[in-house]
C-alpha cells in the first residue's frame, strides 16, 4: 500500500490496489471513508471507559483496511488496553512500557491485524482531540486511515476522528455493529447549546464540501482513465488489423494495457 508523503495527511490519500476486499459489515450509504467497531470491541471500550471519571484512561484499535465497491473502510474488531499508561485528570500519555505491552499483545493475539487508531476517555470535558491529544495523534497514528475515539464515561458522549486535510476531524457517522452512529446533538433553547448545533452544522457542512471535492477528483479521474483505456484499444485493433502485431499477441498486450491505465488512474 502506498501514500504520498507529500500531501497534508487525509483519507483520500489511501490507494486502493493493494487493499482486499471485503463486505461492509452492515448496508449504509455511500460515504468516502466508513469506520466500522464490532460491538464487541466497542463493549471493550466502555467498559474500560467505566474503570475512572477522574483520570483519562487509553488503548489501541485493532483490525484491518478493507475495500468494497464503494471505496475503503475501517473494520474495527478488538482493542488493547493501555496498560501503564500515565494517566491524569486531563491527560494520558503512552509510555515506553504502554508500546512494550501493546506489541506483545499485537504477536500474540493479533499477528494479522494492525493498529488502526487509538482511543482514550474525556471524563466530564465532551469529545475533542486537546494539543497533547494531537501530538499524540500526529506522532504515533499518523497514516491517512488511523482514527481516534474519544468517549466521555460522564456525558456519554463520543466520537470518531479522521484525517482531513492535515488535521483529524470529527466524523459525522459511524456504525458499532449494524446501527448507524450519527452526530446529532439537541438543542433546547438554551444559548450554548444552540451555539453547538450551530457548530456541529457548520462543520458538517465542511465536511460535505470536502466529500464533494474528493468525489468530484475520483469520477474525473476514472473518467479520464476509461477514455484513455478505450483509444489505447482502439490502437490495438487497429495495429492487429495492420499485421504489426499477431493475433496471439493481442490478448497479453490488452491486459497489459488495461493494468497500466487502472494502475494510472486508481482512486487515490
């Protein structure tokens, strides 16, 4: 699998080829990039969530990038406690005994999965990513599909985050299991509670035109993609109808033609 170190970290970034492809686990909706959590391994996460309301407690996602028709998604089947952590009413920090604990479980309980994202606990401050949670973020699940889940064991609230544009933003969906998990929080006529929905919505809106954007560059693409694929065969005919090449000749060569135009052209 291959990223341009080049762009500022986002989920268009992930290329498709070398990903495998698997059903989502659950039928939805088109969406650029689809985080999934097995119920199991989100009942892992609320349970450990449940351990303190005073300090931040943290771990590792384990599972795998996958593919379907629709693009690429995260399937999100186990996790791994940080144990030895440093934990604090307003932060938590990986220590070198926290990494050492994690590989460990990673050989033995999960040798064909990856880590494909964190998640740590906000008890009483709502779900957002704070500086030392971003440097944590940046350094240490910095590729395009590594998320973050932030739970507040208080409020109840949580969230995803995901690359885009450089930065991790909140997702507007998610699914645990087969239900949909989306970003909707009420309002009740109170000031900052308007405020947040208008925040929510603004940022939703973001969002979308951001979506939009990577479409719009994906369909261009496959456009341009499918229109040289057919006039590079339209050559083929023509130089197999002029004696250049035999017909035996013909068949390795329009595949080998076909493989470099999708390689070319693949969604990026």
């Amino acid at each position: 699998m291959t990223v341009d170190r080049d762009r500022k970290l986002d989920t268009v970034d992930i290329t498709l080829g070398d990903l495998c492809v698997a059903d989502f686990p659950t039928a939805c909706d088109w969406d650029p990039f689809r985080v999934h959590i097995s119920t199991e391994a989100y009942a892992a996460i609320i349970k450990h969530a449940q351990d303190s309301d005073r300090v931040e407690l943290c771990g590792v996602l384990v599972g795998e990038l996958l593919k379907d028709d629709h693009g690429p998604f995260l399937s999100i089947t186990h996790t791994i406690r940080g144990e030895y952590a440093e934990h604090h009413a307003a932060q938590v920090t990986f220590t070198q005994e926290t990494w050492a604990h994690i590989h460990r479980v990673m050989d033995t309980a999960h040798p064909n999965r990856s880590i494909v994202g964190w998640y740590h606990t906000h008890p009483g401050f709502g779900v957002f990513l704070s500086e030392m949670d971003l440097f944590i973020h940046r350094n240490f699940f910095n590729l395009p599909w590594q998320v973050a889940f932030v739970v507040d064991p208080r409020s109840t609230d949580q969230g995803f985050f995901v690359w885009r544009d450089g930065e991790p933003a909140r997702t507007r969906t998610y699914w645990v299991g087969d239900e949909e998990r989306m970003r909707l929080p009420e309002a009740d006529g109170d000031a900052g509670n308007l405020t947040t929905v208008l925040k929510v919505l603004r940022e939703d809106v973001e969002g979308l035109h951001h979506d939009i954007r990577c479409t719009r560059g994906r369909v261009r693409r496959l456009r341009i993609g499918f229109w040289l694929q057919f006039i590079l065969l339209l050559g083929v005919v023509a130089w197999v109808g002029a004696g250049f090449i035999w017909h035996e000749e013909c068949e390795k060569l329009v595949r080998n033609v076909m493989d470099w135009v999708q390689a070319l052209f693949r969604f990026q």
